[in-house]
C-alpha cells in the first residue's frame, strides 16, 4: 500500500512540529514519540488523519496507533521528512523517563523490582493460608485447631509452613535479584548480596527486639567500632539501597578493569565493599528508618484507624489507575516483617471485590452482549484478586460503578481498621484473600466482604437503571424529532456491510495458541483494548508456541520476533501479537520458525516463546489476536471466548464480502 507523504507530515504537524519531536521510533502497530511539550498535539488533526487509528499518551510516550504492515512504512516516511535520527523503542522510552517527576520514577523503579517476584510472593501467601487453616485454634473445633486435634497433620502443616515461608524469609535475595537488576548490575551478584544480609550466623531481625530488651543483641568489633551482627530478615529498604550500590561499583570498576582480570576483581570487590557498608552504615541507618515508617503508619491506624480504613479503603482502587499501588507492596512486607501482619492488605482484599461486584452489576445493565460478556469475566478476574479488567474495562468506563466500588471498600475498610484486622503474608487477594488474614478475625473480615459484595452491587444497580431509563427517555425524544437521514458507516471491520444482503464467505480461525480466549477488552493497552487496531481477540495462553491458524503466507515477521502477520488466499490478514510490551525485549526469549513469504500449512508451528522469561521481565502474556482495521473485503467478524485447544478450536469467525 503507497503512503501518501501528505498524511504523514500532517502527523508532524499535528504532534507539534519537527522542533516539537525529541525522540520517534514504532512497534509492531504505532507510532511512539518523546515529545518535548505534549500540550502541542493536535489531537482532532490527528483523529482526522486517514492513517491514524488511535492516539494515546502514556508513561510519557505519546502514541499513534497506525496498524501492523504499515507503521514501518510511516515511519520511515516520518524520518525521512524530520531528518532525524532511527531510534529504539528503549531510547525512546528513556527520553519519555527522564519528563517524569521524581515520584513518578520512583513509582515505577518500585514497580519494577516487585512486579517480577509478585509470583513468589503470592505462592508464599497462598501456601501460608492453607498453614493458617491447619494450625488456626478455632476454625474447626473450640479453641483448638485441626493439628491439636489430629496430630497427624502436625508434621504435614510443618512442610507446608516450610515450603511457604521460604520466600519471605529470603525475601532480600529475591529483592536483591530484581533490585539490581533494575538498576544495571549482575543479578547473580544480587541474590548473593540478599542472601549475605540473612546469613544464618546473624541475629535474626525477628528476634532483634527482645535481643535489644535483654541486652544480648551479638557485635562485631572492628577496631573499637561495635557493629550489630543482625540479619534483615523481612526487611525491605536496606536490600534496596544495598543493591544500588552495588550495582553502581559494579558498572564503575567493568568500565575500569582489564577483561583479563575482571572475573578476579569486580565481582569480589563489589561484594566486599557493598557488605561492609550494608552491614556498618546502610543496614542500621535504613532498619532505623524502616522501623520509623512502619511505627508512624501503626500510630495513624491506632489513633485514627476509621479515617485511615476510610481513606486506604476507598482510594486504594485510585492507586490502581494511577500504579502508585505497586508501591504498597514494599510497605505491606516491611510490616508483616516488623509488626508480624499488615493491616492494608485486607484493604486491598477487599477493594478488589468491592470493583467485581460493581462490574458483575452491569452485565445486568448494559444490553450489549460484548458488553456484558467482559462485566462477567473481569467481575470474576477481581473476585480471584486481579482488578485491572474490571477498573480498566467496564467501571472506568461508565464512572458510576467505580464511585460506588470505592464507597463500599471505603465502609469495609473503616470495618477492618477498627478492629485491627491483619494479614499474615500478602499476595492473595479478593475472595482467596481471608487464607491470608489471621484465622481469629476471619468473622470480622467476612462481614466486609459482605459490604463490598452487596453495597456496589445493589448501588450500581439501582444508579445504572435510572441512567438506562433515562437514556431511553431522550433517545425515544430524539427519534420522533430528528428526521436527518442517518450517516453513512464508517468503514471497519465490523460495520462496512452491516446490514448488507450480499453472500458472504467464511473463514474460520482456530486458535493459534493453547489457552483462554477473552475479550480484547482485557488487554492490558488501549491500542488493543479500545479496538483502535481492529477487531479480534485475545488468548491468555498456557503454552509457549503458536500455531498457524489457517494456511497462508508470511506477509511480515517483527524484528524481535514476538509478532507476526499472516494473510490468507483471500487477502485478509491477521496479527498475532505474543505479550504486551514485549518488543522490549529485543527478542530474547523468543524463536521465530518462519520467514516473511514462506507458505505455512494450518498447524505449522510460527514461534515460541518463553513464558517464565517474559513474566520475569513484568510483561503481560496475554496475546491478541487481531484483524487489523481497514480490510475491505471482510464484512464482520463473531467472537468465540472460553478455554482454547491449539489448532482444533475456533476463536474467530470471519465473514468475508462476496
């Protein structure tokens, strides 16, 4: 397809200019730019813009969504207009860094180092609460708990306890290991340095305080200097700080040392030096302030717990939109490690039921069947913990169930700080969350769940059906006034021939991947999400291989190799788009087994790719499965959502004109 050059200036223009551009690269589907003022960007220009499928800012970058096939030629129209220089994805993402505030980079450095061991964290908190409910008195017999009762058990709870403690008590190395990986340094040199800090020769810093009451607590003696011999079992920022020190003598002495004998020098020096200040100056100065955190938050919750719950309770489903809720994370462990529980997971527990029920309250509202199949799946995703479908998906959307999942959380939360209702680890969150609260206030905890369960539910009920019937009022108003003839479809996947008599072929399209088909609509990037490429679907996969659809050809492999588009004998194309954000990774972790112009069967296997390497690096597996936009000969396209075998079952049918 030629690109009128026209077009092209016109987004130049419409971005601010060449004098307006720092920095341009592009994806698989868009455009992505680092602009110096994005106040400048004509957004109406854009939308007008023949080329231009959408438009989005985000995490400083501004993006334009263009469509896969067609960016590449845009941009290299764009570059050749502008005289600038080609630019990765990740030069363009440092330049759109550097335009963050300082709390925002230290949000999303925060976000960096947590997401990644999110998944031991919550097989720890998982495996804790099935502890808690062998060893919690209580819960099955008076006063007692089921491996009193049954000794049996006692041993089996033992393992268990084992196997689930394990990642909160070496919880710095796996800190360590993302910590310093973030920050540029060797991960190896990471775990090592989290594991030094909880040396089984240390005090443990869960026995610092009555080590410090009785005055037992072990020193070293460096020349007169006494040095706490503790370990920093739980704790959070002096990993943290740890680990940026020594990812910064790292890089310092490889720029310094001959190859010949780095392996001798770098690694041993870094390590030497960064323990000593962990354990002289860094580890005492940040357990000081650790502790001073966590003391301050207990005060406040102590002294003013209904406005704390009203406050973390309510706007905890804010801090989602805004990702400041990553932040909490590091806060939630250094309380479990120096109060023995935190008092904000339950919050979040909640919240997360508070936005399903208020979601699950529009499939009864809404009357758009797409509509109503997303209410149902993010409703039960929040339920199981993950709220991001829900928020994202259906009550950002209509604004009003959003409101009321946060009026509900907000009176369940002021519920559980009133009572001090704590969890003993974190990582299970909605319904599964009560395995993490302490067996003894599970009634507590229960009665909150009731209130976010029914009073989202019932206000966005009640609130959604005025608005419906309210709505039906001015459109029935609107159809006996309005007699201007109703405006032609815009040209897209699905409404080009709506309503059209004209035969039609089908093409079915089995699932290139093993998994569970959803809406696009819980893609996690609104280029997708919003259908600003086109139509589709998407697969949450269970395997790390895709498949061809149907027989075609290879009409274009990406360069990392995490996406590929094939067109069928009909000429209708498709892009099959492994992961979110995974361009990033440069194709590492990815195989690709075809090339642009070989002929595939249906079944052929495309690509593989590793699903624990891309979770490691925090991006989303789910994988879109996309007909893009502007295909004249397709006329709509049916949507099959539920578990999907590979190569046997149907995801997609696609009616072709003619």
């Amino acid at each position: 397809m030629a690109i009128d050059r026209k077009n092209v200036e016109a987004i130049v223009q419409a971005v601010g200019g060449v004098q307006n551009i720092e920095v341009a690269t592009h994806c698989v589907t868009r455009l992505r730019f680092s602009l110096f003022d994005e106040s400048l960007v004509d957004a109406e220009a854009l939308d007008r813009n023949d080329l231009v499928k959408g438009q989005f800012s985000s995490q400083g970058q501004f993006q334009i969504v263009i469509g896969p096939g067609l960016v590449d030629k845009v941009y290299d129209e764009l570059i050749d207009i502008t005289g600038g220089a080609r630019a990765s994805k990740d030069e363009v993402k440092n330049a759109a860094a550097k335009k963050q505030n300082p709390l925002q980079r230290a949000i999303k450095t925060l976000a960096d180092i947590f997401i990644p061991i999110l998944p031991a964290i919550v097989t720890a908190g998982l495996l804790l609460g099935i502890n808690n409910i062998l060893t919690g008195p209580g819960i099955f017999f008076d006063e007692k708990s089921l491996v009193e009762v049954y000794p049996g058990w006692k041993d089996f709870a033992a393992i268990i306890n084992t196997i689930a403690s394990t990642a909160f008590t070496f919880l710095p190395a796996l800190i360590g290991w993302a910590a310093v990986t973030r920050f540029g340094g060797s991960p190896l040199l990471g775990i090592v340095l989290g594991l030094i800090l909880v040396h089984p020769d240390l005090l443990s810093a869960y026995s610092y305080a009555n080590a410090s009451l009785e005055g037992t607590v072990p020193t070293w003696n460096l020349f007169g200097w006494h040095v706490e011999r503790i370990g920093y079992q739980g704790q959070v920022l002096p990993v943290l700080v740890s680990a940026y020190i020594l990812a910064a003598i790292e890089k310092f002495l490889n720029k310094r040392v001959h190859d010949s004998i780095k392996l001798l020098v770098v690694a041993p020096v870094t390590l030497l030096i960064t323990g000593f200040l962990a354990f002289t100056i860094i580890g005492p100065l940040t357990f000081a302030i650790g502790n001073a955190i966590t003391d301050g938050l207990v005060y406040v919750f102590d002294h003013f717990a209904l406005l704390g719950g009203l406050i973390y309770g309510g706007l905890y489903a804010a801090l989602v939109i805004t990702g400041m809720h990553h932040t909490f994370l590091a806060v939630d462990v250094q309380l479990i490690g120096s109060e023995g529980g935190t008092f904000l997971w339950p919050m979040l527990a909640l919240s997360n039921i508070a936005q399903g029920a208020a979601a699950l309250a529009m499939f009864f509202i809404v009357r758009e069947q797409k509509a109503k199949g997303l209410a149902v799946t993010s409703s039960v995703s929040a339920f199981l913990g993950v709220t991001e479908p829900a928020i994202f998906g259906v009550n950002i959307r209509y604004r009003y169930p959003f409101f009321f999942g946060m009026i509900g959380s907000a009176l369940a939360g002021m519920l559980l700080t009133l009572n001090d209702v704590r969890a003993s680890s974190i990582g299970v969150g909605g319904i599964p969350g009560f395995l993490s609260i302490f067996p003894n206030q599970w009634g507590v905890f229960f009665i909150g769940m009731a209130i976010v369960l029914v009073i989202p539910f019932v206000a966005t009920m009640l609130y959604g059906r005025t608005v419906v019937r309210r709505t039906e009022k001015k459109s029935a108003a609107a159809a006996t006034t309005d007699t201007r003839p109703a405006p032609e479809p815009e040209l897209s996947s699905r409404s080009a021939v709506q309503g059209s008599d004209e035969p039609v072929n089908i093409l079915e399209l089995v699932s290139p991947l093993n998994g569970r088909a959803v809406p696009l609509e819980q893609v996690p990037d609104p280029a997708f999400a919003e259908k600003q490429m086109g139509e589709g679907i998407a697969i949450e996969p269970t395997e790390g291989k895709v498949y061809a659809p149907f027989d075609a050809t290879v009409a274009h492999v990406i360069k990392s190799k995490h996406a590929v588009i094939l067109e069928h004998a009909s000429g209708v194309q498709v892009l099959i788009h492994v992961g979110i954000n995974t361009v990033s990774l440069k194709g590492n972790g990815f195989t690709s087994h075809v090339n642009i112009g070989d002929k595939v069967k249906a079944g052929d296997l495309l690509l593989e790719f590793d699903m624990e390497a891309i979770r490691a690096a925090g991006y989303p597996l789910i994988t879109p499965i996309i007909i893009p936009a502007g295909q004249e000969m397709v006329a709509r396209i049916e949507e099959k959502t539920g578990n999907a075998a590979a190569k046997q079952t149907s995801i997609l049918t696609i009616h072709l004109n003619g």
